[in-house]
C-alpha cells in the first residue's frame, strides 16, 4: 500500500477546502450534505482513499454503499488508479444489497438458511407468490402476484416482518389476508432455502436483534462506514446502518454519509428523505459539511436547475455557484409532434458529432420508458449508435415481444419460434406434458408448430382443457391473418391483443409494471401507424434487433431520469416536457402534491447531468391511443428562470409558444391554431418552407378550447380522425355539423377535424 506522502498526495489533488475536510475528518460522523455536481462522490472516494492511505482501516474493515452496482465498479477503478492493486478485495464496496448479502453468506443458518442459499429474482418471486395464492383458495386473476410482490417488498422496505403488520397494512390484500400470504411466503422461502431482495436486509436486522454477539461482531469489524446517495435510502437501509453504526445501538464505526435531499426520487421504492433529518439525532456530534461549489456545470445550467427546485417547499434549501462560464443558456425547444422530436434530436447529435462531441457524453434522459422507442426507431434510420441503459430496449421488452410474435405467427405459419412463444401467453391450459406431445409431433410429421397445433387441436391427443385452448389460438391466428390485409396495422394489432386475452392479462394485473407493459404495447401501436402494413413494419424491427449486434463502444445513452442519477453528461437532451408525461400524470394521480415536488427533483436531477448544454423538448402533438392530441408544455418550463434559457420553436409563432405558457394564457397553442387556419406553408422560424411532418398532409389545429376556426367556411372539406372525410353543413361557435362521407351527419368540435393542407 502506498504511504502518505507529504503534503499533496494525489487522491487529495484539486479538493477544495470543505471536500479536504470531507475526505480527511475521521474524527466523528459526518454527513455531507450538498447540491448537484458539487463533488460529493468525488470527495466520498477520497475519503475512502484517505481511509487506506492512512491506514485509518484494511480494506476488509470498511464498508463503502454505492447505488448502483455500477457506481460501485466506478469507484473501486478510481482507487486502483491511486493504488493499483494493492486494495485488491474490498469485500464491502456495493450496493446495499451486494453488502447485506455477504453478510448474511456467513450467519444464513442463524435464520434457517445454508450459505448456499439462493437469491431469487422478481420472476422467481412472483412464481412463487402465484401458487401460494391458489393455495390460498384465492383467484390470481383478481389478486394478481404481481401486486401482492409489490405490497410485501413495500412491508420489508420498511422494515416490517409479518408479524409488525397492522390491520390496515393487511388489509391491502385479498380483503385482509395480506399478512397471512406474507407469512406463508417468508416459510415457504424457508423451505426453499431462499431469500428475495428485501430479505438480506431484513434478515441481516432479525439477526442483530437475536443475537447481540454477532452485531458486536460487525460492529467491531467495521471501522468506517460511507453512504453515497444516502437522500434515497428506505427505512430498512437506515435500520441496517444505525444497527452498525449508532452509539446508541453500540456502533464504533465511523459514518459518513453524502447526499442531496434535492436528489431524492425513489420515495415510490420507500425511500425516506426523513433520514437526513434523523441523521443528527442518531448520531449525535455529527458534523455537517455542506459543499456549494459546482464543478460540474454552466452557469445558465446551473441557474435553470436552481430556479425550478426553488419551487419546492419541502427542502433544507441551498444555493450553488460556479466558476465555470455561464455557457449556453438551456435549451427550450417546441416541436410539432413526437417523430419530430426524435429527427430534431438526431440532428442535433450529429452536429454535436461534426463539432467533435464523443457520443458517448451525449445522453438522452426519459421520464418513462415508452419514450425511447421513438427515438430509438429515428436513431436506427439514421444509423447513429445508441444504448439503452438500465432498461430492455424498446422492441426487446417481454411485452413488446409477445405482441411482435402474435404478428409474425399471424403473418407467418411458419414461424415456430413466434408461435412456441405467446403458445401459452396468456396461459391456455398448455402443460409441459402437451407442449412436448406437440414439439414432437411437429418434428415426426415435418409440420410447422402452428401446422402441427391445428392438426392435433382436432384430435383427442391432448386433454380437454389444452385443447380448446389450443383451437382458440389456431382459430384466432387463422382469422387475424384473413383480416390482416384490410385493417391498418396498428388496428389488427389491436385486434390480436383483445382477441387473444393478452391485453386482458396485463389489465387484470395491478401492478405497477403491468401498467408500463400496457403503456409499451399502446407505444408499439403508435410505432405501427407509420408504416403501410405489418409485414413492412415486421422487416423494420428486424433491422432493429440486427442493430444490436453491432457493438460500437461509442454511442449515445438512452435512459430514464431516475437511473441517471449521479452520472454526468457534456450533452443532455431531456424530450417530453409536457404536462401528462413530465409530471408524470400517473405520479400526480397516485401521490398529488407529494409527488409533484418528486417529479420537480427528478427535472432537477435531470437538468444538473448536464456539463455544458441541457435542451428540453416538448411537442405540441403527441399521438396516444392512435388519436392525435395536443399536449400542453410542463409545469417546469414554466418554472425555468428565463435569463437562463433560450427558447426555440420549429413552428410558426417562435417562442411564443411557451412563452404563453408560461404567462397562463388560456390556449398555448393559439398560434398553432392560427397558423393552421392559414393552410399549407407551415413556416419554420429558421425560415424553411415547409414543416417536415404536416399529419399525413393535412394540418391538425390544437384541440386546445380557444376561439372558433375562421378558417373553416360551410361547404369546406374536413378529415376527422373518428369519422373520416366529410363536407361542413353548418357552423355553430367552435361546433361544426359535418355530412361525413361514410359516418353519416355529425356534430363536432371544429379543434378536432382537420383541413387538406395542399
Ligand atoms: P451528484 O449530486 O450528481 O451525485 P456529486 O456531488 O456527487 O454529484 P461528483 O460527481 O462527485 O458530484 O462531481 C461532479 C463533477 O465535478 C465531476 O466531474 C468531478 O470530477 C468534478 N469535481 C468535483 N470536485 C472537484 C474539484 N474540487 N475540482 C475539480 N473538479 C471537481
Ligand atoms: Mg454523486
């Protein structure tokens, strides 16, 4: 190990004087506290470093808690930099969960488990829920696994084991047999010599409370704790940390935790901002070090991030400076709809690549995961590399899959691997036994498995139940594929998803992720309105899944906010500013005020990756459920101090169109619909003829109140997404009778018809 040297030694390089402090004080706990790209991480791995170097502890007597594994890697790489192998094996560095389990190798027995116990994953964990819910005498159809997973990694985040259950926490499930499924769980993963994420923290803390010797143990051993990201710890992380680290609870350890209650976005997952406060409280002396100075960021970036964090009224409140160049304002840009978001996007890129930007500091950071397909698509059009971080790519999401494969067994007889896949999704009474009769028929007689699955749907090879299952699914592919050259390809997808029960299934599940997996599969219809018929689109995501072979280091990151958390970016592109998706309607809904203020630190999160510019997007159309719609650009543009940012719109009416929003006038989109009323020649504020993308050559008004269409006259032809084409007979306000050509005479609002543009 290197020893000290006098007076600079490198990991202490460039810190300023409260991340010297940061890194150097071992004298009691310590909690940093401070905003965005102040050098929290940075002076945490220093102090880690400054820990070795100083022989304060071995590497065996620290345990160091990152947020991701992949923080965890980053980290142990800067310390081999400083001191090549020589910390080889730091058993603790990881994530809670690494940590917890390491720990709980060595005393599984102490909990009934062997050493070799299994971690099981969510898939397993669900599996396992469903039988014990049958078991139970319960319909899994109406109390879906997956929801009851969700309800217990929520009790075991707070720290709850089945028996700390009241009566409304057990109420939440199943008309009050939560606890009771809970308790068969945690005993049936007993028996299967198993535990599920929670359960290593959870585990970890029974066995502190049983057995105080194996605590003194631990407590004994480590001789510094460090926390980064301690803002979105949950109650049973902090639990785990007190029990180590407290003096209260016999803790010696040294702690020292950084973080920002700026930053705290997973309060959905339980985490408890109230940590930081009890911080003081359990760890009494602790001195808090608050750091102010930016180094990561422009002025103008720095000051848009301020401005919309000072909205919240629940935070400790700080200000940040930076000596860097005030930069270029942050970017606020109106585009037309969603695809030209996307070619908007790539453009830019590309230019950013002309003037020598490595693609891989450029990123574009999501609020929800169906947002990155339309990029994605754009990318793979244009041939720019692109990475999906900490999530499937788009047309590589189960889902997304399953719906693909329903298409190409519709499409295709032929295709068994298609077909093998959505055989039993949703379940059709398929056992492993008839699965297998069939397989090997197929292979005796040289018949596809669709083949082979008609044929014996007919006889009595299989028992009665996968049978009829089985002639359904033959029957409905046969009927989909007759339909399929007269429908548009997202209605016979439509089609296939009610008609097969596989939307059913997802809607019947409650949970969290089944609303996302219903999200993607409305997201995969959009992605289908633009091509003529399914079998191109088919080829279309064939070249996509071909694309990720290619393995180009250098690429644009695609990812959602909450995993951005932490990282750093020359180049942040942040699309979908409107209000709906960013605040996330589904947050507002669940969480009102509480979550806004969530939503607010996520755009604050989002805004501060940034180094040198941050571009915000927001489109005044989003096409949702097939229908165009107009959106109305978020809260947090609003919010966005205007000194700070620049605005820009590729449509008629240049900044005005967020401007508007930002002064509350009723219609933000007013000149959207004026500049309808003037017809063709959407003119760019660039000044080129033409916008790129009218809908499908006409020219859609906001759908957006305001004042009636004057450009609109008895007699003038009008398209209407529901009714079709058709002659206006007469005018009342913003009503429009229309004499449709094939939906007969229709009252309609005329912000929702539309005129030939040419
Ligand atoms: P976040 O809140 O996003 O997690 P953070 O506070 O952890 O941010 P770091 O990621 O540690 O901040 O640092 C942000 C950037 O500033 C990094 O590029 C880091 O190298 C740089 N930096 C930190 N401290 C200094 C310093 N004293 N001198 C120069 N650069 C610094
Ligand atoms: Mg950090």
């Amino acid at each position: 190990m290197a020893s000290l040297p006098q007076p600079d030694p490198p990991w202490l390089e460039g810190l300023n004087p409260p991340q010297r402090a940061a890194a150097t004080t071992f004298a009691g706990p310590l909690l940093l506290l401070a905003g965005a790209g102040t050098g929290k991480t940075r002076a945490l791995t220093a102090r880690l470093a400054h820990i070795l170097a100083t022989r304060a502890a071995w590497p065996s007597q620290i345990l160091a808690v990152t947020f991701t594994n992949k923080a965890a890697r980053e980290m142990r790489e800067r310390l081999r930099a400083v001191f090549g192998d020589a910390i080889e094996g730091m058993p603790f560095l990881g994530t809670f969960h690494a940590t917890a389990a390491r720990m709980l190798r060595r005393h599984a027995g102490l909990v009934g488990l062997t050493a070799g116990f299994t971690i099981l994953d969510p898939d397993d964990v669900e599996r396992l829920l469903k039988r014990l819910i049958r078991e139970a005498g319960l319909d899994d159809r109406r109390w879906p696994p997956k929801m009851l997973a969700s309800l217990i990694d929520r009790f075991k985040n707070s720290g709850k084991l089945p028996k700390d259950l009241d009566a409304a926490d057990t109420r939440a499930f199943a008309d009050g047999r939560a606890g009771e499924l809970y308790a068969r769980y945690q005993a049936e993963l007993g028996r299967l010599d198993a535990c599920d994420f929670g359960d290593l923290l959870l585990h970890m803390l029974a066995i502190f409370r049983a057995h105080p010797d194996v605590k003194a143990d631990w407590q004994a051993r480590f001789r510094h704790i460090l926390v980064d990201e301690f803002q979105d710890t949950n109650a049973a992380q902090y639990q785990w940390l007190r029990a180590l680290a407290a003096p209260s609870e016999g803790g010696t350890a040294t702690l020292c935790c950084v973080g920002d209650d700026d930053q705290s976005i997973y309060s959905w997952r339980g985490a408890e901002i109230g940590n930081m406060l009890s911080f003081e409280r359990d760890f009494p002396g602790a001195q808090v070090i608050r750091l102010e100075q930016n180094y990561r960021s422009t002025g103008h970036i720095l000051g848009a991030a301020g401005g919309v964090i000072a909205r919240n009224r629940g935070r400790m409140g700080k200000t940040l400076w930076t000596e860097a160049h005030a930069g270029e304002p942050v970017a606020v840009i109106g585009v037309w709809d969603g695809p030209e978001e996307a070619r908007l996007v790539g453009e830019r890129i590309e230019r950013l690549q002309r003037e020598g930007a490595a693609l891989a500091d450029i990123a574009i950071l999501v609020r929800a995961q169906f947002q990155t397909r339309e990029f994605e698509d754009r990318f793979i059009q244009i041939g720019l590399p692109y990475r999906i971080v900490g999530g499937f790519r788009f047309y590589e999401r189960a889902e997304v899959r399953d719906a693909l494969a329903y298409l190409r067994a519709t499409l295709s007889p032929a295709d068994s691997l298609a077909f093998e896949r959505i055989i039993n999704a949703p379940r059709r009474g398929l056992g492993e036994k008839s699965l297998a009769r069939l397989a090997a028929f197929a292979r005796a007689s040289g018949l596809s498995l669709q083949a082979a699955a008609a044929q014996l749907a007919e006889t009595d090879e299989l028992p009665g139940a996968a049978r009829s299952g089985l002639r359904a699914l033959v029957a409905g592919l046969r009927r989909w594929r007759e339909l399929a050259p007269s429908l548009r390809p997202p209605a016979l997808l439509d089609h296939v998803l009610d008609e097969s029960g596989y939307r059913a299934m997802l809607e019947t599940d409650r949970s969290v992720e089944a609303q996302g997996r219903l999200e993607n599969l409305r997201e995969l219809a959009r992605a289908m309105e633009e091509w003529p018929d399914a079998e191109s689109f088919l080829e279309h995501v064939a070249l996509v899944m071909d694309n990720d072979r290619d393995d180009a280091s250098e690429k644009v990151t695609l990812m959602t906010l909450h995993a951005a958390k932490g990282l750093e970016f020359g180049h942040v592109f942040l699309p979908g500013w409107e209000e709906g998706v960013f605040p996330s309607q589904r947050a507002l809904d669940e969480g009102g005020e509480a979550s806004l203020e969530e939503e607010r630190r996520l755009a604050y999160v989002g805004i501060t990756r940034a180094r040198r510019r941050a571009t915000i997007l927001h489109a005044a159309n989003r096409r949702i459920y097939g229908q165009w719609t107009s959106s109305i650009p978020s809260r947090f543009i609003a919010e966005l101090p205007p000194a700070h940012v620049a605005a820009e719109t590729t449509m008629t009416g240049g900044a005005s169109l967020w401007r508007a929003a930002v002064m509350g006038e009723a219609d933000p989109f007013a000149h959207v619909a004026r500049a309808a009323g003037r017809g063709p020649g959407w003119s760019r504020a660039s000044g080129q003829p033409q916008h790129a993308r009218t809908v499908e050559g006409r020219v859609l008004a906001s759908a957006v109140g305001g004042a009636p269409r004057t450009d609109i006259a008895i007699g003038a032809r009008v398209f209407h997404q529901k009714f079709g084409s058709g002659t206006v007979t007469a005018k009342e306000g913003n009503k429009l009778e229309v004499a449709f050509d094939h939906a007969g005479a229709k009252m309609v609002l005329d912000s929702f018809v539309t005129t030939p543009s040419a």
